[in-house]
C-alpha cells in the first residue's frame, strides 16, 4: 500500500511538472499572447480596409472625390481656376540658396 501511494505521488509531480513547466500551460500562455497580437493587427487591417472601401466608393460615386485626387496628386486645374502657390519662408531661401550654388556655363 505504501509503496502504491508513493508511486501515485511520484506520477502526480511528474504530471504537473509537464503541466506546468514542459509545454501544456506556457504553450496556453504563449498562444494567448499571439492571439492578441494577431487581433491588434487584424483590427488595424480592418481599419484600413474600411477607409479604402469608403475611398472606392467616393471615387464610383461622385465627381468631387475623383477632382480632389486631381488637384492634389496630379496637380491638374479645372478651367478657369488659377493656380497659386505658396512657398514657406524656408523653403523657398534653402531653394535660392541651391540655384545660387549652381554652376553656370
């Protein structure tokens, strides 16, 4: 009977060691930790799914969304608009200086 007892003992250690320390919960633990990893970057796709969606659907809808992409990544003018630009005070000093060092021929 004694020795029955120690040998339930001893196989009761040896499944929580595995339990605890050799896989079984750190494997939990682990996979939780990468399953809120993954849901953080999933609800960031999903973010900019939906922008670009709302994006597809102004450019099918309506002509302003698609005047708007013109204007400011083709920098294209509609007919009779004049088009203005406005330069930094940095900017356009650091561009005279650049066309000041130039050389000439």
């Amino acid at each position: 009977m004694r020795w029955l007892l120690l040998l339930l003992l001893l196989l009761l250690v040896t499944l929580q060691y595995q339990l605890w320390f050799r896989g079984g919960m750190n494997d939990v633990w682990e996979l939780e930790k990468a399953l809120e990893v993954q849901r953080a970057e999933n609800d960031e796709l999903r973010q900019r799914n939906d922008a670009l969606a709302a994006e597809v659907d102004d450019l099918k809808s309506g002509q302003d969304a698609i005047e708007e992409r013109a204007r400011s990544e083709l920098g294209m003018i509609k007919e009779g608009e004049k088009l203005i630009q406005v330069a930094e005070p940095k900017r356009a000093a650091a561009a005279a200086a650049a066309h000041a060092e130039e050389p000439r021929e």
